[in-house]
C-alpha cells in the first residue's frame, strides 16, 4: 500500500508582544499536581523581575482519585482559557509539567483564545500537546522554556536569565545552544521551529487537531524517562507515519533519565541518521540541568557547523 504524506509545510506563526516591567503574567497548572512551597519560590522569581505574578484559580487543586492530575480536567481547561483570556494578563506560564495536557487540551475554548490576540505562553514537558494546539488552532507561536515551579528554573541561574531575556529583551537572544551542542549529522538547514518532547509529539498522531507534518520545519526533540528502546519505538512511529518526511533538520536537547547517553545516541544516530538532513545534539533545552527558553513557530537556521540554532526575528515582537 502507498502512503499518501501530506505536503503541507511548516510556516512561520505569530508572534506575541514582549513584556514590559509590571506586566501582569497569569500561572496556570495544565498537568500534574504543584507543590505549593516550590510555587511559592518560582512566583518570587517572577516578582524579582519587576512581573506581577496571578495564580488561576485552581493551581492547587488535586484531583480526587487521580494523584497525578492538578485538578479536574475542566477545570484545569478552565483556567488556560480564562487566563488568557484575560485583557490585563500579558502572558501565560504553566507551573510544571506531567501529565494530564491530553485530558483537558479538547474542553480549552480555542476560539476564545483565538479571539483574545497573541500573548507569550510558556512551557515544557507535557506541555508539548499545547504548543501543538497553539500552532495549529490558533497560528500562534509558543515558548518552549522553564516552568514556575520547576525544579531546575528554581535551581539555574542560566536557566533563569534565558527565560528573563526572551521574555524582556529577545533580539539579545536570538542565538540558541550550549557549549555542549555537537553535530550528530553535518549540513545547514534553514526552517521554522517546532517540537518538543517527542512522546508527546507522537502521542498526537491521529487525533483531530494534530499537525499533518513536520515537513520543512527545525524540529526540536527531547524527553525524560524514556528508555532507548521506547524512543527506538516512538521516533520509529514517526518515521512509519510519514510525519518526518521533508523536515529540514533536527535539534536535539536532553534525555533526562533515559539510560546512559550512548545508548539514546545510538538510537538518535540508527532512527534520524538516515534522513540526510542536519542534526545537533545537546543544544540545552528540555529537562536538562540547564534548560534554554526556545521559541516555537519562528523562523531560523539550524547550523551543524557552529552548533547553533539561529533565530531569523527574535521570539517576541
């Protein structure tokens, strides 16, 4: 049987307005449970920089019978759509990751959001299956960066300042990559940014909502608490589906508690290898000790060469 790949192509999103200080920046919790101590730390972070941090409503929620849900999943939904939606919030921030984003991300008011215009909207993780629905029922661009309540923007100054930056001066910014970044396949690609954990991303084959293609984009793939031969399965059901077909290269950040390092990049090297197009690996971002603020649906270059994903415009306008 032929398979019929879509030939739809990945383009640039829009982008949201910059923050100023004072800015109001809404937390939400579309995943899994916050421990309100480290809330708390992630919120004076924000407060040091001169934001005003609100927290919807039901960041502290559990779920009754579901210990690794933040609440009810209307709920949950409830407070994206409302956040957003708001004319005094100027972006949006999830407070950790999880699970639970596949649950709620159907019952969010997309054509509310939609309505509301382009704000900044942060995240990571399990927050990958929002940064799809942005980019494909809103045509807005994302943040793919720390969370409040995560344990590494709480711990890393680098982390810390990568957010601070994109978020308040993002043409300082527009170069992206550690010192550990290294080719895994050689070339330049030029295209526009899109990814995340690639579970995530895999997990979206198929539903109604999903992107059709990653063709012509710079996808950016990382995970945590995957084993080599689970990401041998998922980057495998990505190719089998047609979704990879035509992307422009891939960036590669951190496999965090995925078994020891050669073993995922044996993986990485058996499953992309052969699609002849550039790959970096260890670009920093992702679950990693310290993890970059990426934008996704912005146009850029990914250069095997100098190790470096370099932004056409800055992240915000």
């Amino acid at each position: 049987m032929t398979r019929t790949t879509p030939h739809t192509t990945v383009e640039p999103l829009t982008r949201a307005e910059r923050l100023r200080p004072g800015a109001r920046v809404a937390v939400v919790a579309p995943s899994g449970p916050i421990p309100e101590e480290r809330l708390r730390a992630g919120l004076d972070i924000l407060r040091g920089w001169d934001l005003d941090p609100v927290v919807a409503p039901h960041v502290l929620d559990a779920h009754p019978t579901l210990g690794y849900l933040a609440g009810a999943d209307r709920a949950r939904a409830r407070d994206l759509t409302e956040a957003y939606c708001d004319p005094s919030v100027s972006a949006v921030i999830c407070a950790r990751g999880g699970y639970g984003v596949q649950r709620m991300v159907d019952l969010v008011d997309w054509a509310a959001i939609r309505a509301a215009g382009p704000k900044a909207f942060i995240g990571y993780s399990d927050v990958t299956a929002l940064h799809e629905a942005f980019a494909v029922r809103t045509g807005r661009a994302t943040l793919h960066g720390p969370m409040v309540a995560a344990a590494t923007f709480l711990a890393d100054p680098h982390t810390q300042e990568s957010l601070r930056a994109t978020l308040f001066e993002p043409e300082s910014v527009r170069t992206l990559g550690l010192e550990t970044a290294r080719p895994l396949v050689p070339g330049r690609a030029r295209g526009v940014t899109l990814g995340g954990c690639v579970s995530l991303l895999a997990a979206d084959l198929g539903t109604p909502h999903g992107r059709p293609s990653a063709r012509g984009g710079l996808l950016l793939l990382e995970d945590v608490g995957e084993e080599p031969y689970r990401l041998d399965r998922i980057l495998t059901q990505l190719l089998r589906s047609g979704w990879l077909d035509g992307v422009a290269g891939v960036g590669l950040g951190s496999w965090e508690e995925c078994g020891p390092y050669e073993d995922v990049r044996a993986v990485l090297v058996d499953r992309l290898g052969g699609l002849g197009i550039p790959v970096v690996e260890e670009l920093g971002f992702g679950h990693s000790g310290t993890a970059l603020t990426v934008p996704l649906g912005v146009p850029g270059v990914l250069d095997a060469e100098t190790c470096a994903l370099t932004l056409d415009v800055p992240a915000l306008i």
